[in-house]
C-alpha cells in the first residue's frame, strides 16, 4: 500500500489547487484525524484471548475482516464490555469469517494481518499472507517448528513485506534500560544468565484423553486442527491449554521465552547457540514436561564473552544470590532475569520490569547510563508505523524468527535428553551434527492439505 501522510496530502493539494482554494479545517477533520489514505486495512486471524488486545491494539486503522474457527468465540468476542463504542462499530462492520484461506482470497483490501491462533497454526496463516504481500504480525512464539521460522523469515525478506512478532516485552521501557545499563558496562563483561519463569500454568506431562465427546456445532474443528495430525475435539485441548500439547503447543519454553529469553538475547546479541542440553520431569509422547531445565552454550560474539544462559519452569528457579538482600522478591510473581557479570548482577522481571544491579551498593552507586535506544509506541503501533513509513519494526522476523528457533532447540533438547549427548547446533546446515536422530523435530509433517 502506498500512503501519503497529511503533510504531503496538503501540499500535493495546494500544487494541484494553485492557491485557488482553502480547505475548511472540519473538512480535512480534528485532533487525532487519520486520513483514509493514510489508514491501513487489517484482517484479524483469533479473535479472543491474545487475539482480542491485539486487534484492539489495532482499531485505529480500518478491521476490515476479522475470522475465528469458533462462532462462539466470535460472538463473545462481539459483545465483550471491554470494548469500546468506537471499537464496536468497526467490528461490526468487519466481514466474518471461520476460514482464513476464504478471508485472504476474498478481501482484496486487506494490506496485513494479525495471527493470533494456537501455535501450530501461525506459520501456515502467515505464510499465505507472506506470499500475498500482506504486512503480518504474529503472535508469541512465532512459529511450531524450527524450519518454520526460518522460512517465515525468508520469505518475508523475499516479500518485502513488515513483521512483527507479538512480544510486547520488546517495546517497554524495562527492556531498553536492561540493553543500555549492560551496554553502558553497569555489571561488567556478562558470562552467565539464568532465566524463569511460573509457567506451565496449564496441564502437561499427561496422556491425550481418551474420550471423544461431540464437537460444539459453533466450532470447526477440522480448521482448528490445521496442520496438525488428526485427533478428536476435546475440551483438554481447546480453549487455552492446548500449549501443552507437542502437536499444538510449545510448553512453558515457547509460551514465555519469548519474553523472557528477549531480555538477554537483545542485551547480550546472543545469536545461535553452540550447544544446548536440557532435563526435566517426566513426559508424554502427547505433552511436555511439568518442569524442566535447559542450559544453552553461546560462543564469543564480538565484545561479548562466552555466555553459558539457563532456562528453568514448572517452579524451578536458579539459587538466591547471596548478593540480594533478604525480603526482595527475585524478579516479580511471573519469572524473572538474573545476568551474572564480571563485576556485579542485573535483575528484572518478566518484561524488563525494575531491573535491579546487585548487590544494592552497586545500584546506589550506579550513574544511569543515557537512554540512547529510541522508545517504542507499543509492540502493535510500533508495527503499524513502520508499514506507514516503509521502515523496519524492531522484533521484525530477521530477529524474532532466531530467537523463537533458539525457544524451540531447547524443546528438542529436553526431548533428547534421553541420548545422553549434548547436542552440537550447526545453524548453518541446520542440523544437529552429533546426534541426527533429533533433526526430525527440526520440523514436522503437515496433515495432507496444509503446506507452507
């Protein structure tokens, strides 16, 4: 879509009107006008859960379709109180849809979408739109699999086209003073990080039920299976706790690495690891693990050292500092960052959120770095402005779609702990050179009629 921002709209008019006429103020519209030239038109994929605050986030610009597999869905969707009167009337007046292959072929306006759908879903939806040259942002975590990340991310590159992936921890201000005060040398060369978190806060480590109870008449259930092996409907695994489902989800790593693992992978420029290996609790060939631990090797990356980053969920978390002084919470009630550096440690919560240099004389001494990272809108302005403007939203996929592969090889690792091997990472070949037993969970096989 190509825009004309309002200052350019007025002086092409004043070229065009030679001086002729003057265009009253009601006309060209009031304090927070956006003109229909200069307003994109947005299809929403998921409606409900993540889906509702993204496409609120949106509702500046024109909804023009919204789809959901689930009528039900929609229709709570609809009347929610959360929103608003505006909000409401530019729902209404979106097509509807249950399927989006029928929504992207039909509504030949939509400039881009938001993905907003179980996690074994995104890559197909997004991918579609890709190939259409429809501007997408995804949800957390980007994609299912491995290779879907990185075909995601080529072909955006290909296409053109902005991304973003829906970690809105990226955009607020916690984030930026993590990245400046590292930067900036608060805690020295950092060599070691340690990241939790509260989740799963879902079932995982049990068997698929057994049980085939009738599907709702409001819900396609064959749509929301997408790519996935086929099973029956069941309500242990739609709505919400399909995360912790190997076929639908991506476990406590996938759900919340995203946020968490963000805070060190910008900070540190992380990349790809060396090695990783992982542990935990007992599995099903159907569901991750209720706890785990995963340990990653990054090699030197420029001025940083090697980093050794440990990943723990399911209530594990790394030892107390003797550093933090007792009756301060490590982190904040969803999980939390500890960066370990040659002359002190760093902590914050889930997003970011009041990072902290230990032990406390450090930070009472601490001269605040300047804020030289530019601040961010919101994860979803952010993404709208840089269609506008034909610039590059931050967590576009040439980063997030690293980051969600480095989430996803920690979930192989666990997988394989039972080789006994570390296991090597060659992103290169992407492949596993030492153990090419646990290259197939690099990607999967997509249930016949679905394809990249």
């Amino acid at each position: 879509m190509k825009s004309l921002t309002r200052r350019e709209f007025m002086g092409r008019s004043a070229v065009a009107a030679a001086g002729l006429m003057i265009v009253p103020r009601h006309v060209l519209g009031g304090k927070g006008y956006q003109a229909p030239s200069n307003t994109l038109n947005i299809g929403c994929v998921g409606v409900m859960g993540k889906g509702q605050s993204d496409i609120a986030s949106c509702s500046t610009e024109n909804i023009v379709a919204v789809c959901d597999v689930d009528d039900e869905m929609m229709a709570k969707f609809m009347t929610d109180g959360q929103n608003t009167s505006e909000q409401l009337a530019k729902y209404e007046k979106a097509a509807k849809y249950s399927d989006f292959r029928e929504m992207l072929d039909k509504e030949k306006s939509i400039d881009a979408i938001t993905v907003s759908t179980p996690d074994h879903n995104h890559a197909v939806i997004a991918m579609m739109a890709i190939k259409m040259g429809k501007h997408v942002f995804v949800q957390k975590p980007l994609t299912h699999t491995v290779k879907e990340a990185r075909m995601l991310a080529e072909e955006a590159k290909k296409a053109g086209i902005v991304s973003q992936m829906g970690n809105q921890g990226h955009s607020k201000e916690g984030a930026r003073l993590v990245c400046e005060w590292i930067w900036d040398g608060a805690i020295g060369p950092v060599h070691e990080v340690h990241v939790w978190t509260n989740r799963p806060i879902w079932p995982q480590g049990i068997d698929a039920p057994k049980e085939t109870p009738s599907c709702p008449p409001t819900l396609d259930w064959n749509l929301w299976i997408g790519p996935a092996p086929w099973r029956y409907f069941h309500p242990a695994y739609h709505p919400f706790a399909w995360r912790g489902w190997w076929d639908f989800g991506t476990g406590a790593l996938g759900d919340m690495g995203a946020h968490l693992m963000d805070q060190p992978f910008w900070a540190l420029d992380l990349g790809h690891p060396k090695t990783i290996q992982g542990s935990s609790t007992q599995f099903t060939k159907d569901s991750y693990p209720v706890a785990e631990t995963i340990t990653y090797e990054f090699p030197a990356r420029g001025k940083f050292p090697p980093t050794r980053l440990t990943w723990y969920d399911g209530g594990l978390a790394p030892t107390r500092p003797k550093e933090l002084e007792n009756g301060r919470m490590m982190g904040d009630e969803g999980g939390g960052v500890l960066f370990v550096g040659k002359k002190g440690m760093l902590m914050c919560g889930t997003y970011g959120e009041n990072p902290r240099l230990l032990p406390e004389k450090l930070m009472q001494d601490y001269k605040r770095a300047p804020k030289t990272i530019p601040r961010s809108p919101g994860i979803h302005e952010e993404w709208i402005a840089a269609i506008k403007e034909g610039k590059k939203s931050t967590t576009d996929f040439s980063y997030s779609a690293t980051l969600t592969e480095v989430m996803l090889l920690g979930n192989i690792a666990m997988r394989m702990a039972v080789a006994k091997t570390v296991l090597e990472w060659d992103p290169v070949k992407m492949e596993f050179p030492n153990l090419p037993e646990a290259n197939p969970y690099l990607h999967k096989e997509y249930r016949q009629g679905w394809s990249l």
